[in-house]
C-alpha cells in the first residue's frame, strides 16, 4: 500500500504538469466531448472517424494535437483515480480484518478523485467557466497534498530529542500552506481567464493600472456560451493579474518571515534543511514567475511554474507536518 501511494504522489504530480500544459496549449477543448474523444475512446484517426467527428462536432474540427493533449491528460488521470481506488480498497480491508493502517484519508481520497473526475467532465461540457477550470486545478493540488499526507502518516520518523520551543510556530506553517493555496487559486483565476499576458512590464502593469482596476468584475463569472479565451474585459484581466502578482509578494514575505523564525528558533537539523529547501523552492518559483513576464510566457516556464507550486506546496507540507506530529 505504501508503495501505491507513492507512486500516487508522482503520478499526481505529472498529471498536475499535464493538465497545465493542456490548458497553455488551448487544448482543454481538444475533445468537444467527455470522457472520450469525439465519441471514441481515443482520438480520431482514419479519414471516416475525422469526417464523422467534425459532422458531429462542426463547431470544433478535429486538431489531432490539441485532442492528444487533452486526451493524454486523461489516461493518466483515469490512471491516478485506478491507483487511488487500489489504495481505499485495500485501507477498507485492512480496517474490516482489525489491522492497524489509515483509513480515513484513502477513504477521503477516494471522495476526492471521483469529485474530481465530475470536475473534469464540468471543464468540458460547460465550455472551460473559469470556477470549475480553477476549482480543477484546486482539486489536483488537493489530491495530490492529501495523497502527500497519508504517505508520511505511513512513514515513521523521529527527531532525537524533539524541539519544543518551535512548537507554538506550528500554526505559523499551517497559515503558511493557506497562503500558497490562496496564491495558486489567484494564479489558477488569471490563467483560466486568459488574464496571464495583459501585464508586460515589471514589477507590477504598464500604464494607469491603478485606474484599471475592477475588483467585482475581476472575479465575476459573465454568462456566455463558451469561455476559451476568456469573456472578462481588459480592465478586469488586470485586476486579475495584479492580484496575483500582489499575491506573491506577500506570499514570498510571509514565507522568508516564517523561514526565518524557524532557522533562528530550532535546533533541529531537519527543520533547518526543510527550511533551506522551503527557500530554494521559493526562489525558483519567483524566477519562474518573473521569466513568464519577461519571455512572454514560454510554455515549458509556463508548465514549469504549475510544477513547482505543487512543490512548494508538499513542502510546506512536510515542514508543517513535521512540527505538528514529531515534537
């Protein structure tokens, strides 16, 4: 069980990875239709399935590599969901024979991808409406967390002699994975509003972006048909991207603050390194970010700055995790 739940944890990541460059490359419409691909379980290939499919599908033509893309993204997210099942069963017979194992979170975990995958059929059928496109992107990250936990629920570890001083920092860190997850919500917005490119210029917009502002418009959801490439007015796309960039300053001060308390406070080594790795996450991350601005948003930077989120995100999991059970 251990072993599937890690190897859950990688393939969560990649299928993170994925579903980011799924929606860089425009393909979250690759297949008009859910869970196959114009009616087939893969994309269509001979000259008749094309021609039956964009009779089918007039409005959305057959692209061979935006279909592979959102199709690929799917197997593998069918896979992680198979693997996920594996682990529930497995934690429901273990409880019914008495045996000593987590249950709860495969049990939660199971609730969580199948929410998932009803997500990933919304993505489709309601045409990419950014709450559910955003609410995707919230799940994988959640399941992904959650498969995170269970994993060091399942791994013994214990640091000689404890350090109870930094026990009171612990709620510090908890308030630290609210942070990056409010700042993945805000960047999974702008992303799903095509709201990425509106800024080009450092450290914050071009021109009178304060007068641009539109905070109600910015996360208000207009009623159209369909959303690829976004709905909302240039205005609200700043507001957007603003928030986000404002965001990370005060994601990137709030966790050099709490580095800092740590580093000073703990004699414990594996908090220090945890700490060290923290930053170093952190500073990729911010370069990553700046570099999206810079080169226009190259779509490996792009895919780049969705994988090391996650990253972050596992680590404040563990540094927090760590400060809560090990002291």
């Amino acid at each position: 069980m251990k072993k599937l739940v890690l190897l859950s944890i990688f393939l969560a990541l990649f299928v993170i990875v994925l579903g980011a460059y799924t929606r860089l490359t425009d393909a979250g419409l690759g297949c008009p239709d859910w869970p196959g691909c114009y009616g087939l379980v893969t994309v269509p290939k001979a000259e008749e399935q094309i021609l039956a499919a964009n009779q089918a599908f007039p409005e959305r033509p057959v692209e061979a590599e935006k279909a592979w893309n959102e199709m690929i993204h799917r197997y593998f997210a069918a896979a992680l969901g198979f693997i996920i099942l594996l682990i529930a069963v497995s934690a429901i017979v273990k409880k019914s024979q008495g045996k000593v194992a987590p249950f709860k979170l495969p049990v939660i975990l199971l609730l969580l991808v199948s929410f998932q995958g009803m997500l990933g059929m919304w993505t489709v059928t309601l045409n990419l409406l950014p709450v559910v496109v955003m609410a995707h992107l919230l799940g994988g990250f959640t399941v992904l967390s959650c498969l995170f936990l269970l994993y060091l629920r399942m791994t013994p570890y214990r640091i000689p002699g404890g350090d109870t001083r930094i026990r009171s920092l612990a709620k510090f860190g908890a308030l630290g994975i609210a942070i990056v997850v409010w700042q993945i919500a805000l960047g999974g917005w702008t992303s799903a509003n095509y709201a990425s490119l509106v800024c080009t210029e450092l450290p914050i917009c071009e021109g009178d972006w304060v007068g641009k502002l539109d905070f109600a418009g910015a996360f208000s959801v207009p009623a159209a048909e369909n959303y690829e490439f976004g709905v909302h007015s240039h205005e609200e796309r700043v507001t957007m991207h603003v928030l986000h960039r404002f965001g990370a300053i005060v994601t990137v001060a709030y966790l050099a603050w709490f580095a800092f308390m740590l580093f000073t406070r703990s004699h414990s080594a594996l908090i220090k390194r945890l700490v060290v790795v923290m930053l170093g996450v952190l500073t990729v991350q911010v370069g990553l970010g700046i570099s999206n601005v810079v080169y226009m948003l190259p779509l490996t930077v792009a895919t780049l700055h969705n994988a090391v989120a996650a990253c972050l995100l596992l680590v404040m999991v563990l540094l927090t995790y760590t400060m809560y059970r090990k002291y």
